[in-house]
C-alpha cells in the first residue's frame, strides 16, 4: 500500500506540473510533502515553490499561490493555503484520511509493502562470553539486536539471529585450571585415562562463575599461573580429551543459564553458534589467504593489510595469526565470515557490538572483502552501541562499584514495578507479580531502545518504571487502557467480530483526526525503521501514538456515544490503534498484560 506521504506527494506534484512547473527535472522533488513544523498552523507542509523559485525566477509566492489554486476542490486535502514567503500548508482531507485507514485495517500488515526481492539476513548479537556472568554491557546487545531481527522480519526479511558464544579463549583456560586448582583430583586431569568421562558436570553455574572472575584476576598478577591458563587453552584447543570433555561440561551448564537470562527478556536466537564451531575452517582459510598473497609475515605474525588510499586515521593490518602461530578473535571472526557465506550466503551480514569495536570491526570486514571471503553482493553492516551509564554518567555499576550483573538488574527492575504494581491496586501478589514481570520487561528494553543505540544513555530505574513519559510502561498502560474499553463494550452488548459492521467513520473531532493521522504513518516508519536498523524510531512512533490516542480519549465519549454508527467508528478506531501498537511493541520485544 502507498505510503500516504507519497500520496499527497503525488497529488502536490501534479499540481505543480498542472500550474507549469512540470518540465525542468529539478521540479520532480517540488511536490514533495512533510509533516508540519507548526502543527499550530497545518498538518503538513511543502516547500517546493520556494525550492523552485530559483530555477523558475520568480517569487515563491506566486508559485505557491498558483499550485493552491489547482488544488481547490481535491480529495486529498481539506485545506491548501499560500503563505509567505511562500510556503504551502495543507490539511488533510477527512474523507481521504478515513478511506485510507480502512484500506490500511483491511490490508496484510497494516499496508506495509513487503519487498520484491526479500533479502536473507544473519544477524550476530548476545555476544556472550561461556561461563562469565552477562553484565550490563550485555543488555544493549540482545535487546537492539533482537528488535533489529524482529522488525526485519516483520518488514518480509528472512532473518537469522546468531548469539555467537566467546567459547574458545583463553578464559576457557582460565577456568579450567581454576577447576583443577579446586578439585586436582577430577579424572578430567587424568592425561592417562582412557575410559568415558561422567555425564554429570563437576560444578553449577554459581561455581563456574566464581571460578572465572577468580582466575581472571590472579592470572594478572601471577604469570606463572597465566602461562598455565595458556597451556590449558592449547591443550583443550589441539583436542586433549579430559579438556574438551571439561569444556563440554561448561559450554552445557552455561548455556542453559544464558538461554534463561535471555529468555526473561525475550531474547530468541535461531543459532547458538561461537567461536569453537569454526575452528577446523582456520587451516584451510589461512592457506587460502597465504597462496593467494593476501597474507604476509610482518614481524612473526601472519597480516593482511588493510589500509586504503583515502584513510586519514591509522589503520593497522589486520592479524591472522600471532608469531606463536596461535588464532585470535579476528581470525575467528574471518572464519566465521567464510563458514556463513558458505552455509547461508546472506544478502547481509549484521554486528552488534560496544562502540569500541569499531576499528576492529572495520579491519575484519575490510579483510574479509580484499581476501574475497565476501562478494560485493553481500553487505557487512557493523552497528556499534553506547553505553549504559548510571545518573553519575559514568558506566552503570553496583552500589558498592562492581560490575553490574544483568541478572541483578533485571531482578532489580522487577522488584521496583511489583513495587508500583502494588501501589494502589487491588490485586493478589501472584497477579502482581505476573503482571510485574511483564510491565518491567518493557521498561528495560524500551529504556534501552529508545535512545538511538549509538548514542549513550543513562539507566534510570525510577524513570523506566514510570507510567508517565516516553517509558514502556506507559505505552503498556495505554493498550491496556484501550482494552478495558473495548472489554466494557463487550460487556454492554457489543461485539468486536469483524462482521459486525465496525466501520471507521471520517473523524467527527480534531483529537481523532490526530490519531488517525498518526495511526496512518504505521508503513512509512515500519519501513524506515527496518531500512536504517533503527528500533528507536518503532519507540518514538508508538509514544506518539499513544499520546494520540490518550489526548483522543480524554476528549471523546466513546461508550457513551448515542450515534451508533459513530460508536462503532471510534471502536474500530480502538481496535486498530491496539493492534498497532501491539505490533510495535512486538518487534520491539515485548508484550502488554490483560489488565495492569
Ligand atoms: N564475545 C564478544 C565480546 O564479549 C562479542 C562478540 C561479538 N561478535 C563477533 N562476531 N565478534 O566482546
């Protein structure tokens, strides 16, 4: 379905051409229409006669003045005004805005066009490390990353979500011989023992992550444990069997604890592939890279320049493997690159990482596109986020100055929105806390995802949970608001069942018409927000929507209404705006409850 922005446009520029500025190619933008800057004085705005006056030498005014007057009669718009110095400020037309917003309730996907080649797209977000607890950093990851995948799909992509575990560094040494120094006497450590390996993994994930942060820090101190936690990396690395027997262990139990961390945010990956999966790639892409001469020894290490012409900062080759011969994080990742164009060959490849990445990610990609691991069919799209701060500005911690663990802050959230839930309501602990649950999860991911991920923001509990302002409580209170009505209608009699002749009516008041023109924007952000991976622009939309419909509401008697015809308009206006921003709140990651 069109856009009703190009619609408009279409209209404005006919007009332009009727009026006799049709001819030169500059005049093809003339009609282009926005929304109003001064929604005081119109609903949307075009500025062409004053971009034309230029080439047409003469006064904008009059351009203006002669496109309204080819306008006089339209059915798109109710009003179309020449102002100085030579602006054109337009209404819309009511009977346009309704027939458009019945054809959008009636078409798949609230008229968002699905596109003529659809594109296959693996995104790499989560990004956990096994066996280290997600921290806040963790948080931005998912929850963009998930939004991303979810609008494209909604947008009529195919979309592969990958969490690409950290599950082969040296931190897996790091752990191991932090298990051996605890418990020496496990047959893991046994090199001479040839039997099976217990089913049962020696430790819980509470143990797995005390043991890392332990040996993480006594390996900076004491190298001569460092260069066990080496020893132990190779070992598992070239296949001794306790090692990797020991790793399957951990790679078990910690993801059963990440699959649950990111499921309480409604975070679903499709793949639950790292870094070890790609490691028998690594011989055969390094021989690849040397024979075809990408690949040079600089110093001892194997590198791949990757600088261009055109650079004006450093950029430093990319390393393929280190003078000891051992792979790094890149040569993974270019293993990986290799390993997805293979199984999958994606249109694009999507990253989500910490904005410090950047250089990084710009050598891998300009390393996988020289080495021709990727064709200029496939685009490699790195998306680098802030970080989440605390009111101080400086990065989110615990009280007393740790790391804050995801888990804890989701608890956390959850506590304060049982708290609120609580306030005020009459309602059973058990529902609260369902309710709580539910609420506190669109808090954090839309206090997430409202801020345009490069950007930095500041976690503010008290602000997220809130029912008031650009929170997702707040949206959620407005479905649920809208619910209740329509629940109250049932009740009365009515029914909601499509054919029961619940049709929208032309607006009857200027509240309702802001909503429905609101509501009428739905394609138009849908796509853009897909196109530019852009989830905060869903966040903005929906908060506007709902202030839309909350204004509408508070000017409107709806049950109350003795017009029949009229009533069952502003339920199907209810109905569509629900299902709207029940749609959005989808793609963004999460849902309404029934009643809050
Ligand atoms: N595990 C990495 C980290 O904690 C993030 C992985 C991001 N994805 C990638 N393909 N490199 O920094």
């Amino acid at each position: 379905m069109k856009k009703l922005l190009d619609v408009i446009s279409g209209e404005m520029q006919a007009a332009f051409e009727a009026a006799g500025y049709g001819e030169a190619e500059a005049s093809s933008q003339l009609g282009r229409i926005t929304l109003s800057n001064r929604p005081d004085l119109c609903e949307y705005q075009c500025n062409g006669a004053m971009a034309g006056a230029k080439k047409f030498r003469k006064a904008p005014i009059m351009i203006a003045n002669e496109v309204a007057g080819k306008l006089q009669g339209s059915r798109f718009f109710s009003q179309v005004e020449a102002v100085a110095p030579g602006f054109l400020n337009l209404k819309i037309s009511e009977e346009f805005l309704k027939k458009y917003l019945q054809e959008m309730s009636a078409a798949e996907k609230y008229g968002l066009d699905m596109p003529a080649k659809p594109q296959k797209i693996i995104i790499d977000y989560g990004g956990a490390n096994v066996a280290k607890p997600l921290h806040v950093g963790h948080l931005r990851s998912a929850v963009i990353g998930e939004s991303i995948k979810r609008i494209c799909r909604y947008a009529g992509h195919e979309v592969i979500g990958d969490v690409h575990l950290g599950d082969w560094g040296l931190q897996m040494g790091l752990i191991i011989i932090g298990v051996k120094e605890r418990h020496p006497e496990l047959v893991y450590f046994d090199e001479s023992y040839e039997g099976e390996y217990p089913a049962e993994a020696p430790f819980t994930i509470s143990e797995l992550e005390e043991i890392y942060p332990a040996s993480s820090a006594r390996s900076k101190e004491d190298p001569e444990y460092k260069a066990q936690a080496m020893e132990a990396t190779y070992k598992l690395q070239t296949g001794v069997r306790g090692y990797r027997a020991l790793w399957r262990h951990m790679m078990n139990v910690s993801v059963a604890d990440l699959r649950k961390n990111y499921s309480s945010l409604n975070v679903e990956f499709d793949l639950w592939k790292g870094e070890s999966d790609v490691q028998d790639l690594i011989p055969e892409m390094v021989q690849y890279m040397k024979d075809s001469g990408y690949a040079y020894i600089s110093e001892g290490a194997l590198v791949v320049d990757v600088k261009e012409d055109t650079d004006t900062k450093e950029m430093p080759p990319c390393m393929i493997l280190k003078s000891d011969g051992a792979s790094l994080y890149n040569t993974t990742d270019l293993a990986t690159i290799m390993e997805r164009m293979r199984l999958y060959h994606p249109d694009q490849m999507i990253y989500l990482t910490d904005k410090r990445q950047e250089l990084y990610f710009q050598q891998v990609f300009r390393c996988a596109r020289k080495t021709g691991l990727v064709g200029p069919e496939t685009e490699l799209k790195w998306i680098g986020f802030g970080t989440v701060n605390g009111k101080d500005g400086k990065p989110f911690k615990t009280r007393d100055g740790g790391v804050m663990r995801l888990e804890t802050l989701i608890r956390d959230t959850k506590e304060e929105m049982f708290k609120k839930i609580k306030e005020g309501r009459e309602m059973s602990d058990e529902e609260a806390k369902t309710v709580a649950d539910m609420v506190a999860v669109s808090a954090l991911l839309y206090g997430d995802l409202s801020n345009q991920a490069s950007k930095d923001y500041i976690f503010d509990v008290d602000r997220f949970t809130s029912f008031e302002g650009d929170t997702g409580p707040y949206i959620l209170y407005t479905i649920v608001r809208i619910k209740s009505i329509l629940a109250k209608y049932v009740e009365q009699g009515g029914s909601l069942a499509e054919k029961e002749g619940l049709e929208l009516q032309a607006a009857a008041s200027d509240a309702q018409k802001q909503l429905m023109m609101q509501l009428a924007g739905f394609n138009a952000m849908m796509e853009s927000a897909c196109e530019e991976t852009a989830p905060h622009k869903v966040c903005a939309f929906i908060y506007d929507l709902a202030n839309a419909f909350n204004h509408f509401y508070h000017e409107t008697r709806i049950l109350a209404e003795e017009d029949e015809k009229q009533k069952k308009s502003l339920i199907a206006l209810l109905i569509l705006t629900r299902d709207v921003l029940e749609t959005c709140i989808d793609v963004l990651g999460f849902k309404a409850p029934e009643k809050m």
